[in-house]
C-alpha cells in the first residue's frame, strides 16, 4: 500500500512539474509574440501571470523595457532594465536603454550621472560621445506688445500710458560635462508712450531704452537634484531731463527635484529696483501622468516683499502636451496683483511700472533635427497706476488691454 501511494504521489509531482514547464512556454511564447507586436498592455499583463508566479528572467525584462520605451513610458522602461541589469550585471542593452529613458523624459542631467556611475565595459561608443560633448543650445527672440490706448489725463504723479514695448535677446545654453550647465544672455528692451511726471504734468511722449544681462549656474550634483545660482543686472538711463545711468540687479538661488511623474522646485532672489529692495520666493510642480513629455501639467506661485510698496503675489497654471512629434503646444494662464520688476529668475525684466492682472498665452513649438521654433501669442490685462515716488503710494488705476506675440529660435549643436 505504501508503494502505491508513493507513485501516486510522483506520478503527481511530475505531471505537475510538466504543466509547469508547458505552462511557461506558452506564457514566454506569448510575451514574445506581444514583444514583437510591440502591444504593451498584453505583454504587461502575461508578464504579471509569469512575475506572479515567481518567475523573472533577463528576456522578459527587456522584452517589457524595449516595448515600454517604444510606448514613451520611461519610468516603466527603467524598472524593468534595472531589473534585466541584476541578471546581467554587464549588459550593454540595458544601461543603453536606461540612459535615453532619462534622455528622452527630459532629465538630461541625470542621463549623464547615470552614465558616469557604470563601468566602461557598459558604456556603448554613443554614450561615450556623448560625454565628451559640450552641447551648445544658441537661442535668440524678439517680442512686440500693443496697448490700447488711455484717455489723456493731467498728474504730477508719475504715470506711464505704454503705446508699444517690445525686446530682442540672444544666448547661450552650455552644458559642461555631465554636471555642470552654463545660461549667458543679453536683451534689449524698449518701450514707447506718454509720460506724466511732477516735471511732465500734462505728459510728453517718451521713447525708454534698457540693456540687461543674465547669467545662470546650475549643477546636478545628485541623481534627479539641481541647484543653481542666477543674476541679472537691468542698466538704463532716466526719462527725466537729468539722463541719470541707473543699474539694477537680481540676484538669487534655487534647488530643483526630478522624479519620473512629479518635478518641483523653489527659488529665492532679492532685488533693487525703483531705490527699494524686493525679496522674492518662487515654486512650482510639474505633474507628468505618464513619465514622459506626452502631457504636464505645472502650477506655481510667486510671492514677492518689497520694503517700500509692499507685499504682492502671483499665480499661474500651464498645460504642455504634444500634438504630433513636430508640433507641441503650452497653454497658461498667469494671475496676480504683482508689479514683479524681474521675471524667470531675471531673465526678463520690465521696469513699466504696470501691473499684469491677467495673461493668458499659447507657446506653439515646432521641433525640427536641430533647431526648435517657438511662437508664443498673448493677452495681458493691465492696472495702470498714478505713483507717488515719494511717499510710495498709487492711485487712480486704469484697466488696460494689451495684445502680443513672442518668437524664439533655439539652434542646438549636437
């Protein structure tokens, strides 16, 4: 009796291990088949039917990393490489497909450190060029704002009425290494209108003109961190009669955090304009729903002391998302009481002592092998004030309407 239930029992276990065996054939031959199918969603749920099972192996995971990475889906494209990687320490497949994960996704400074912290014998001859590049980003741009116009009126307050306003800048973006990025840039900006003033009380037309310089330092001294350093100096002369050289300066730092679906940051800046001083807290969060560039969305807020006119602030909220793969579109809306002298850490700096109530704006990108175009149309709701320089206090404000539009080239040397 105990000889027959013991080949009972065997006979058992093999047959189980023989459904087994065939069982894992079918499922590896269907993951096979959804790899070269390139369908995602079946490949991902037989897998589950295998990962449930205890069963992993090398194939699997790049099978389930390349097709992910062919469906945009970073994140997920990473695990499973990183996983295919415990299997083999020394494949070249996956640490060339994790490397662009973060490429494409938009992590440069990341794609880079990772690069770094694998051996050579991984590292395939385009990664290595790669590093040894200096990528230069040239950009320049041109912006153009009408107002509509205000009835005339009589002050001894300083009061602008802007007819026109518009910039033109250019620079550069380097990158150092695998840490260390560079921004220069130089704008020239002008604005025209009517000018009253306690020595223009029934207003003169004026043409103002100002130079400025930016410059900006970032490093990624950990996986998915940056800080950076930034200035601007904004230099002008008075509208007065006295033609006084006048120069003001933003000076600021920030700390960046980059994770696959959430990016966030904070910046800190203080400034001089208008013989007071403003101190300036920024941040935002970006939400990416599927890891990659596809579609964001980004909220952020500004708000701003200034020790003589007091506190303001500023909203905004932008959705990004692509149309086709030569064609994206940004969407925002930004909203405040803010007179921000030095906007985008003091990339842009507008002395017009206008307050932008409302802008709703549309960036149309064009990507192109090595040159992206941008075209931006915009409305901008302003508050337009009568200031009292003296005592820093503003009365009778006017709703202004102005209509606008921005171009920029980027030209990148890779």
């Amino acid at each position: 009796m105990r000889i027959v239930l013991t080949l009972i029992v065997a006979f058992f276990s093999i047959s189980s291990n023989i459904l087994a065996q065939s069982d894992f054939k079918t499922l590896d031959e269907k993951t096979y088949d959804y790899y070269l199918k390139g369908d995602y969603k079946n490949l991902k749920k037989t897998a589950d039917t295998l990962l449930s099972q205890g069963i992993d192996y090398y194939f699997l995971r790049t099978r389930l990393g390349i097709t992910a990475f062919n469906k945009g889906r970073y994140a997920e494209s990473t695990e499973d490489f990183i996983k295919a990687l415990e299997f083999n320490s020394y494949d070249t497949i996956s640490t060339r497909y994790i490397y662009y994960n973060y490429l494409f996704s938009g992590r440069r400074n990341d794609a880079f450190l990772f690069s770094k912290s694998i051996s050579p014998e991984q590292k395939t001859a385009l990664m290595v060029s790669e590093e040894k590049k200096i990528n230069n980003n040239i950009f320049a741009g041109a912006t153009f704002t009408s107002f509509n116009q205000e009835t005339a009126i009589s002050t001894s307050l300083y009061r602008e009425s802007l007819e026109s306003a518009y910039s033109l800048y250019a620079g550069i973006e380097a990158h150092f290494g695998s840490m260390y990025t560079g921004t220069f840039a130089f704008t020239s900006f002008t604005k025209t209108g009517i000018l009253n003033s306690s020595e223009y009380q029934s207003g003169t037309g004026f043409t103002f003109t100002q130079a400025q310089i930016y410059g900006k330092l970032s490093a990624a001294i950990f996986p998915g961190w940056e800080v950076s350093l930034f200035a601007a100096s904004a230099i002008y002369t008075t509208t007065q009669s006295t033609n006084k050289l006048i120069k003001e300066n933003n000076l600021g730092a920030g700390i960046a955090k980059n994770w696959w679906r959430i990016r966030t940051g904070a910046e800190f800046s203080v400034s001089n304009f208008s013989n007071s001083r403003q101190y300036r807290e920024d941040a935002y969060i970006t939400w990416l729903p599927q890891g990659n560039l596809n579609f964001y969305l980004t909220a952020g807020g500004m708000f701003q002391y200034d020790m003589n006119w007091g506190s303001s602030y500023q909203l905004n909220q932008e959705a990004g998302y692509r149309i086709t793969d030569n064609l994206w579109s940004e969407t925002g809306i930004i909203m405040g009481n803010s007179f921000l002298y030095a906007r985008n850490q003091g990339y842009t700096i507008n002395n017009s002592f206008l307050i932008p109530s409302l802008t709703v704006y549309n960036n149309i990108i064009v990507p192109l092998k090595k040159i992206r175009l941008t075209l931006s149309p915009y409305f901008a709701r302003y508050q337009n004030y009568s200031w009292n320089i003296s005592s820093y206090t503003r009365t009778n404000h006017a709703t202004i309407n102005s209509f606008g539009a921005a171009i920029k080239i980027n030209f990148n040397q890779r």
